[in-house]
C-alpha cells in the first residue's frame, strides 16, 4: 500500500530541486556562482515560521488561494509517473489531472483579484489569456499520445508511447515534446513567457498575481509552482526516452538524470533568451497550438 | 401518476389563487407561491420513483382532438426532465417571494403568480406528454407563459423588444415543429409517441425531420446562430424567471431533440457530426461572446448557450456512437449530455438566482458598478463561488462529472475512429473550459471580490432566508452530485436506454463499467477536499502564535490607492477578447486623457450580437434593397393600376389560351393515337 505512494512522495520531496538546478545553470551561464541548489527548501522553511500580513480588502478566498492550488497540485501529481510508475492511474485521468491544474489556477485567479490592486488584476488577466491556449494544448498533446498509445491514462500514455517502434513515430514524437516544452515554459510562467525572477515589472505574470501573498501562504504557492514544474518536466521526461524495465535503482537513475537534463535544457532556455514582448507570447503558444495540430493530423493515419 | 397529477393540481390552484380578488398581496403571495411550491416537492416523487427503477402507470384521458390523445406517461427520459423543472421551480418560486415585493408597489403580481404556474404546469405537461398533439398544445401554453413572465417589466422599451423578439422566435420554432410532428405522424400513421418509438417507417422522413427538429428545438435551446433571443430575453426577464427560463425552459429544446431522436430506430452518421459541429460552434463562440459582457446577466445568458453547446457534444457523440455501433461512445456521450443537462440547470439556475440577489441588493446589472460584495452578502458570494467553480466544470463539483463522460466519449471515439472531425470535440471542450474559467474569474472576481466601485455596493444587504435557502439548496445539489457521482450513472443507463437505436445489455455494460471509474473520480473530489482540510489546518496551526496583521493592499509605494483602479469586468477580458477582436467587434468609444495634468478621459466599450446587430441588419438591408427595385411600380396613379389590370388580364388569357391548347393538343392527340390503333 505504502509502496504505491512513492512516486507521490519523491515528487513532493524533490521537486523544489527543479527550480534550484534552474538558478543554477543560469548562474553558471552568467558567470556567477549562484545561489545553493538547495536554496528553495531554505526559502520555505523561513517562509512558513514567519507570520503573516493581509490586506484589509482581502476576504477568506485570498487566504484560500494558495491552499487549494497546492492541494490540487498535490492531487494532480498523483497521476504523474516518476521513473516509469504514477500513484494512481485509472483510464481517463488525464481529464483529471489537467482540470485540476484548473482549479489550482481558477483559485490563483481569485485570490490575485481579491486584493483589488490593479498589479494582480493584470497578472490575472494574462493568466487566464495564456491558458486559453495551454490547455487544448495540453488536450491536443493528450489526443495524439491516446491514440499512439490506445490508452486514456496519463502514467500508460507517457511510458508506452517512446516504446512504439514506428520510424514516424519519432517525428511525431518530436512534435509532440517540442509543443509539451512550450506548455512547460507557459503553465511554469518561466522565460519566454513569463520571468519568475522579478516581479514588479508590468509585463510580469505569475509573480505578480501573489505579490501580496506572505509566510506560509506565500510558502504553499511557491512549493506548488515548483511541484507543478517538477510534474511538467517529468512528463517531458517519460517522452523523451523510454524508462528501463530493470531495478527500480536503474530506472530512478535514468528518471533522475533525464530530470536534471531538461531542467538544464530550461535554464540553458532562460540564459539564452530574453523575454518574449507580452503581445507575441499569444503568438508562440498557437504556434506549439498548431504544431500539436500537426502532430494530431499526423497521428492519424 | 397519482401523485403527479395531485402536483399537477396543486400548481394549477397556487396559480389560481391570485386571481380571488379579497387577499391582501402580501398574504396572497405567501400563500399562492406556497401551493406552487408544495406542488412542485410533490411532483418530485413520481419523477425521483422512476429514476429509480421503479416504473410508474402512464394515464390516459379522453380528449376530443382530431389525433389527439390525453395520454401522459414519466418514462426515465421524461423523468429526468420532470426532476429538474421540480427543483429549478421550487427554488425560483421561492427565491421570487421577497424578489417580486420590489415591483409591489408600481406592479401587480397577480400575472406574475398567474403565468409562473402556467409555465410549470405546460412543461410538466410537455415533458410527459405522449402524443403530438399535446405536446404541442404544451409547448404553446410554455412559449407564451414565458412570454408574458419576460415582458413583466413592459414599461421598459428594451423589455418589449426582447419580449417580441422571443415571441418571433419561438412562433418560427413551433411552425418547424408542426411540420416535424405532420411528417412523422404521417410515417407512423398516428400521433401518438408509442407508436412513433422504434418505428422503422420513420427512417423514409429521416433527414427533413432531424433538420427541422434541429432548428425548431436549436431555436429554443439557443444552438448558434438561431440563439439570437437568448441573450436579449433572460437579462429582460426578472432573475427569477431567468433562472426558470435559462435552467428549465430552454432545455425543453433539449428534451425534444432528445426524444425526437430517440424514436428512431437507427439513423447515419452524419446526425451526430452536425450535432458536434453544432455543438463546438456553440460552445466556442458562446463562452467568447459571454467573456466580452459586463451586464452578468447577459453574460450568464451567452453562457447558456455555451452549456448548451457541450450538451450538443455530448448528444452528438452519443448518436455518432449509436450509428457506428460503439456502445462505450454512446452510452458516454448520451448520458454526458443528458446528464449535463440536470447539472447546468442547477447551477446556471444558481448562478442567475445569485444575479437575482446581487440585484436586489444593489440595483444593477453592470459587474462594474460592483465590487467587494462578499464582505456585505457572504451567503450569496458562496453560493455563486459554488456555482461558478460548477459551470467550469471543475472538480469537485457536478460540472465535472458531465464534462468527465464527454471527454471519454470524445476520447473513445477518437481511439477508435481516426477521422479528423472527430478528434474536434476534445480540444474544443478544452478551449471552452480554459474560456469559462476566464469568464467566471470575471464574474465572480469582480462583483464579489476586491473593493467596491460604487455606493450601492458598498451599501448592499443580503435579502433575507428567503433567497438565501434556495440557493444554498442548489449550491448542495451541486456538491452532492460532484461528490457523489456513483449513484446518478445508474439514472443515467436507464435515460438513455430510452433510445430507440441503443441496445441495453450492451450500455449495461458500459454502465458497470463507467461505474467503477466514477468511484475513483468520487474518492478524487473527496480526496481534494481532504488535502485542502490539511492544509487548512497546517495553516492554521503554523500562523497559531505568529503576528498576524491587517494593512493595505500593496500598491508599489503609491499610497493614495482607490477603488476605481482595480481592474473592472472589460479591463480584465480585454486581453483575451483582443485576441478575437474581428470575430467580436466590439463598440469602442474612447476619449483619452492628454496633456500633462489630464482632468478626465473616458472609456466605453459595447459587445453586440454578432448575427442580432451586425448579421441580421445586413440580410435586412438586402431584402429591403430589392424590394425597393419593386416599389417602382407603386406609382399612385389610377392610370398605371388600370395598365396593370389590363396586363395581368392579358397575361392571364395567353396563360389560359395556352393550357386550353395544350389540353385539346393533348385530347386531339389521344383521338388520333386511339384512332390509329384501331
């Protein structure tokens, strides 16, 4: 019973790894040495013994905010494999697990407009515009892996579908992790989309919807981003290259070390590149839109 | 059958007893809309009986109308629709008890309580009704009860506009229906449903009436682009009788297309894929249009049609998966769709009463006159919370559960189908869900969160228990659904065995199947519930002895922070509908600020109906181009008319002259031919 419960519990111990080997590989790009690997863990820990501040204007639904999306980040990554196996896994939780995102977002959402500052008004607003994008995406990428694959479940889709053989099969799985990254990048609100590392800027996204949030509250929606970003990677992970059938040593170690590679990949991403202009970044996630259209017009055959 | 018709009866004397003239309104209005009430928990009975599994006799009755037949029966279909009229009107009955005392006193509501009744009554009628004829004498009594109950506020220009413009639509609707009900009844030789269902001399008048049904229920339902009376009349009705109107009667549309097409006894594929394509289009263009109001009921009126839309989906995969023969498909997206129908009635029936309340508290309909409104009303900013988190279709709530079955019977179809249309259906509900929690953000957000805009708002009171428990009712229902989805797929096997074309051991199956799948989804929503409870609770114990303080909202050192810079309704959805700017077409008027100390600028934005005011206008202004070319010929002039006289007669002689000579050609003809054979 205990057993089953793994991969949800590596997940929720490591994945404030993820955003630390980012600061890392940017930090190694500009020069720099960087803040420890381990600084995220750091952070939370002085986070949630400190107390906290709210606005007068604030209702209950802002102190809810950050629990219900780290709860349905939680949720979600039940679903998620970690080195081959998920927790749970049931045809058709796929639907599940990208709704959940939703309610984690939609409580985001509310939480930002529940200040009534205009700085989390806006980071709302573009919030909600870049999901309506992300997430037929998102279904789009489902579509075509339920079909490579015959099965509705996100664990089977992600470990079987490498392992089809078909020499169209790798352009199509090229296609498929090419737009997932993009999904990656906009759901995770990293660089080009969004950039985690200020946010007090206008163009800023994601940060600016928690600008008011502190202590503990501030601690759940950090620990969330990164478990949302842990899952995101490890899906891109499973994709990328097929899991071995051995121990659960050779498969953790093979896991572990695709982790660390794309997440270099992210950060090789955000020291490269500069931010996108708020009004192109529609434009980059219709293109990983229509390249998962692709990919499903492909899959077809 | 008893207790439906002691109901039946009961809501027929709550309707009547506005007319005894004695009572003071006060009382009259308790006791009126108290019978009504009662009437409708006891009509739940019957319908609750059948979706049980437990069949109730049907009641025949006679009735001396050509091909008409006084015969009612609750079948699982039937019943379904019977449950939610039962608990839409009961809620909204209630809800309009302290609403309507605003009107009191400029207003009678006699007609109100009147006309309430009668539309309860006709659609209890319609939905049990087993013959043509009935049906459409319900539907009638339906149309113009919810006629009379839009046009309750006549005063108001726009209110009688509205109102006309539903009666057009809903008589252009009825016209199709006659046809409809003329073709199968001919095929079938009778009027009567039984003798309709499973018929195989139906499949001749197949195509023509699936058509008509589409556009005479499509009218009704709201399917794009026939919704045009949608988004005019349910902002003019009171909240109420939107709520009835949004939750109940545009279902009717539903409820019929479903039966229409559950008399057949098979049917092509090419139903379903309208019905999809119908349905994404909907959908997609529905919740687009909603996301560019700032009038919430109007915005919850686009919304309708977006539900409806996913309702389409889910009945058009149904019959894709009935004409191809793949039960999973079928059974999933019948009782998505249908199953949708019970969930998006009780929340959009929430969410309007919810619009009632804000309205009674503040006098306005402009989410942007709003702000903070959870501070004074948290009773009715949960229940819309509620609602809103529903019709997103988010877990834990009932939206959910629908949606869950359409998307694994677009998934389904998709594994085993590889056509492109097909595919369609699920990213289509992905865009549609993305777009709906954008909308509700909106809503929600800016009505009840944040600060208020306005001193109506600041001023606002919750309306009393009254139109708190309905509410609050429905807010439960929702939740109970969502959580507990395991007990409604049963229901939903025996609604969907209605069909004629379904097998039953094979959705039996499915429904086994799907059953054990709905458990996992139940432990999920109570699960998220549970993990929210820990971290409510972690919360609570690390912030225990820890300062907590009160201060303002965070302005980036600006201190003189007011409520008219949070982001309102338009700023919000700006983004997303500049995106679709063409498709929209908003009316922007905009005076900027200039200078270097700006005293005042100014921003008005208008999102019309796209096919209403720019679509319709423009086929208008074609026919009246033409016509005009004819006009020429009224001159005024006895002359001219004389002419014409003379003309036509002259025609008329060449016309005649000619058939005669073609007649005798004919006879002579024959004469000769007989004569050469002899």
């Amino acid at each position: 019973m205990l057993t089953t419960f793994i991969p949800l519990g590596v997940t929720l111990v490591a994945a404030p790894l993820v955003p630390g080997l980012i600061n890392k590989t940017k930090a190694a790009f500009a020069g720099r040495q960087g803040p420890p690997l381990f600084q995220l863990y750091f952070d939370l820990l002085k986070l949630l013994n400190k107390g906290a501040v709210y606005s007068r204007v604030t209702t209950w639904i802002f102190r809810a905010g950050p629990i219900v999306s780290l709860a349905s980040v939680i949720v979600a990554a039940l679903f998620v494999p970690v080195a081959g196996t998920a927790s749970l896994s049931f045809s058709g939780d796929i639907i599940a697990f990208a709704y959940l995102l939703g309610l984690g977002r939609f409580f985001t959402v509310l939480a930002a407009l529940d200040t009534g500052s205009s700085f989390e008004g806006m980071g709302a607003s573009r919030e909600v515009t870049f999901a309506m994008f992300a997430e037929p995406t998102l279904f789009i990428i489902f579509v075509i892996l339920a079909r490579v694959t015959g099965s509705l479940s996100l664990s089977s889709m992600l470990t079987q579908a490498p392992l089809v053989g078909t020499p169209s099969m790798a352009g199509l799985l090229a296609l498929v992790v090419f737009s997932l990254f993009i999904v990656c990048l906009a759901e995770n609100s990293r660089i080009p989309v969004d950039d985690p590392a200020t946010h007090l800027e206008l163009t800023m996204i994601h940060e600016v919807m928690v600008l008011d949030h502190g202590g503990p509250d501030l601690a759940f929606i950090l620990y969330g981003a990164s478990i949302k970003l842990f899952v995101m990677v490890a899906m891109l992970a499973h994709l990328v290259f097929p899991m071995p059938d051995g121990s659960p040593v050779q498969s953790g170690l093979v896991f572990g070390s695709l982790m660390a590679l794309i997440t270099i990949v992210i950060g090789i991403v955000e020291s490269a590149m500069a931010r996108l202009r708020m009004v192109r970044v529609p434009r980059l996630l219709m293109a990983a839109c229509m390249i998962a259209c692709f990919g499903m017009i492909i899959s077809l055959r | 059958m008893n207790l439906f018709i002691v109901a039946l009866i009961v809501i027929a004397l709550g309707g009547l007893s506005s007319l005894m003239p004695k009572l003071p309104q006060r009382r009259e209005s308790v006791i009126g809309n108290g019978l009504i009430v009662l009437g409708c928990i006891v009509g739940l009975v019957p319908a609750i009986q059948v979706l049980t599994g437990s069949p109730v006799p049907s009641l025949s009755l006679p009735w001396a109308v050509p091909g008409g037949e006084m015969k009612l029966a609750i079948d699982p279909l039937s019943a379904l629709f019977l449950l939610l009229l039962f608990i839409v009107s009961g809620s909204a009955v209630t809800f309009g008890i302290p609403y309507f005392q605003r009107y009191a006193k400029e207003h009678s509501l006699k007609s109100v309580q009147l006309f309430l009744s009668s539309l309860i009554l006709s659609m209890a009628l319609l939905f049990t009704a087993q013959n043509a004829m009935l049906f459409l004498a319900a539907w009638e009594i339906m149309a113009l009860s919810a006629f009379f109950l839009i046009i309750f506020e006549d005063h108001d220009e726009q209110v009688r506009k509205a109102g006309l413009l539903y009666l057009i639509m809903t008589h252009t609707g009825t016209l199709c229906l006659f046809v409809v009900f003329l073709l199968l009844g001919r095929a079938a030789d009778s009027f009567s449903f039984s003798q309709m269902a499973g018929n195989a001399a139906l499949l001749d008048v197949g195509a023509p009436v699936f058509l008509l049904a589409l556009i005479a229920f499509g009218i009704k339902a709201g399917f794009m682009p026939l919704h045009i009376w949608l988004q005019e009349a349910h902002p003019a009705a009171p909240s109420p009788v939107s709520a009835l109107m949004s939750g109940v009667v545009i279902k009717a549309g539903i409820y019929g297309l479903a039966r229409v097409i559950s008399f057949f006894p098979s049917f092509p594929a090419w139903w379903g894929v309208l019905l999809v394509m119908i349905g994404t289009i909907s959908g997609i263009l529905g919740v687009l249009w909603a996301l560019a109001q700032h009038d919430v009921k109007r915005l919850l009126a686009y919304h309708s049609i977006e539900n409806i839309g996913i309702i389409a989906l889910g009945l058009g995969f149904g019959c894709l998966g009935l004409s191809l023969h793949h039960p999973v498909v079928g059974m999933l997206g019948l009782a998505g769709g249908l199953w949708h129908v019970l969930n998006h009635g009780l929340f959009k029936s929430l969410l309007f009463l919810g619009a009632g309340s804000v309205f009674h508290a503040t006098g306005s309909r402009d989410m942007d006159h709003m702000g903070g409104l959870w501070k004074k009303m948290p009773g009715t900013g949960l229940c819309v919370l509620v609602g809103s988190v529903a019709i997103c279709g988010l877990p834990p709530l009932n939206g959910f559960v629908s949606e869950w079955l359409i998307y694994n019977a677009s998934f389904n179809l998709g594994l085993h189908y590889g056509s492109f249309y097909f595919l369609l259906g699920v990213p289509a509900l992905a865009l549609i869900g993305a777009l709906a929690a954008a909308c509700f953000t909106k809503a929600f957000g800016v009505q009840f969160l944040g600060s208020a805009r306005t001193e109506a708002a600041a001023q606002a009171r919750e309306g009393g228990p009254l139109m708190l428990i309905p509410m609050l009712l429905l807010a439960a229902l929702c939740f109970w659904i969502g959580l507990f989805p395991g007990y409604f797929l049963p229901v939903m096997g025996r609604v969907t065995s209605v069909f004629s074309s379904a097998t039953p051991e094979e959705f039996r199956d499915v429904t086994a199947n799907q059953a054990g799948l709905l458990s996992v989804v139940s432990w999920l929503s109570l699960g998220i519930i549970g993990v929210i409870g820990l971290l409510a609770l972690v919360r609570h114990l690390l912030l225990k002895n820890k300062p907590v303080d009160a201060s303002a909202t965070w302005g980036c050192g600006y201190t003189v922070v007011s409520s008219r810079m949070q982001y309102t309704s338009s700023s919000y959805a700006q983004f997303s509908t500049s995106l679709v700017r063409d498709l929209l077409a908003p009316e922007v008027h905009v005076e900027n600020a200039t200078g270097y100390f700006p005293s005042q600028g100014h921003f008005e934005s208008h999102t019309p109906d796209t096919v209403l005011d720019r679509f319709l206008p423009w086929i208008n202004a074609g026919i009246h181009g033409g016509l005009r070319r004819i006009q020429r010929l009224q001159q005024g002039r006895v002359q001219w008319y004389l002419a014409y006289v003379l003309i036509f007669l002259i025609g008329l002689l060449i016309w005649q002259f000619h058939g005669v000579s073609v007649a005798w050609n004919k006879l002579f003809l024959l004469e000769m031919t007989d004569s050469l054979r002899r």
